[in-house]
C-alpha cells in the first residue's frame, strides 16, 4: 500500500505539471475560464463580430471643400499627411456630423472661446513659404493658433508652452537656492 500512495502521489504531480502551464496560459491571456470549460472540446461558436472601423474623413485641398460638414475644417494632423475634412477634436466627422464642442490647433473659428486652452483665433501667416497644411486657408479665414502671447509655441502640430514650463523651472531653482541661503 506504500507504494500505491507514492505511485498515486507521482501521478498527482505530473497531472498538476501539466495543467499548471494550460492554466497559467489561460490566466496571461485573460481567457482562463473559457479555456477551462472548453478544454478538449471543437469550437462550434460562430466567429465573433468585429465593429467596423469609420471610414478616414474626406480629403480636402481648400477650406471651402469641407463647407457641407457642420463645424469641421480642412487640417493636416502630425499622423496623417493628407489634409481632410476633420471634426474640431482631430476625429473625422459621424454621419457629415461634428460633436466636438471645442477646437485644436488650426481649426477654423469665428472667436478665441472656439478654440482649446493655448489657443487664439486668428489670421494665419500664409505666405509663399507658409507649409501646405496652412495654404488650404484663404487669407480671410481665422484658424486657432498657438497663444504666443501667453508663452506657447507651435511644434510638430501642437503648441508647447515650454517657455512657461523653463520659467517655472528656473523660479522654483531660483527660489530652492534662495530658502537655503536664508536657512543657513
């Protein structure tokens, strides 16, 4: 009988040495209870359904392409280098609708409230040597811009305020050195 119990014993661990790795695949793969119940047996589920993907937004040459899409502009993001007819949030529109209450950088706006923090509403710079993605405006449109007033500054499709950042920096050294030389 002792050597049944030490047979038996064996056999329990190499069992558990081989579903430990099944379980611990399952628990990596978020799937530890589907694994389980469908150990062994055929998969007669349908395939399950993807949610289409939208559609990229409209390609645009000129502002006024985007004209019959409610509250979009034609902008270039630093991920696409196609200018299209996009919502004020960089998200294309949903059924030729834009939601986004607020715009970023280069959207079209008739007042600086349009546009998010850091941002102003105002005339372009649109020159011969302006970039492409500014040369879809007319010289009358007001996009947003970055606030270079307040200290931001436009790089790589956005605006930095690294200048304001710098500034902090330096006051909060500035102020450190100054505590310490009062303390001693």
């Amino acid at each position: 009988m002792h050597v049944f119990s030490r047979v038996e014993m064996w056999c329990r661990r190499q069992a558990a040495a081989a579903i430990l790795p099944l379980l611990l695949a399952g628990w990596l793969t978020g799937e530890s209870s589907e694994a389980l119940t469908t150990f062994g047996k055929s998969n007669t589920q349908p395939p399950k359904e993807v949610a289409p993907t939208a559609p990229p937004a409209r390609q645009c040459n000129r502002q006024a392409e985007c004209a019959g899409i409610s509250s979009s502009s034609c902008v270039r993001t630093h991920y696409d280098p196609v200018t299209r007819c996009l919502c004020g949030d960089n998200l294309p529109p949903v059924n030729g609708q834009c939601e986004a209450v607020t715009k970023v950088l280069y959207h079209v706006c008739a007042n600086s409230d349009e546009c998010n923090d850091g941002l102003i509403c105002g005339t372009p710079n649109i020159t011969g040597s302006a970039p492409a993605h500014l040369r879809v405006h007319s010289p009358q449109d007001k996009i947003c811009l970055c606030d270079t007033e307040s200290g931001y500054r436009e790089k790589e499709h956005t605006c930095s305020d690294a200048d304001i950042l710098n500034t902090s920096i330096i006051a909060v050294i500035f102020v450190t050195c100054l505590r310490k030389m009062l303390v001693n």
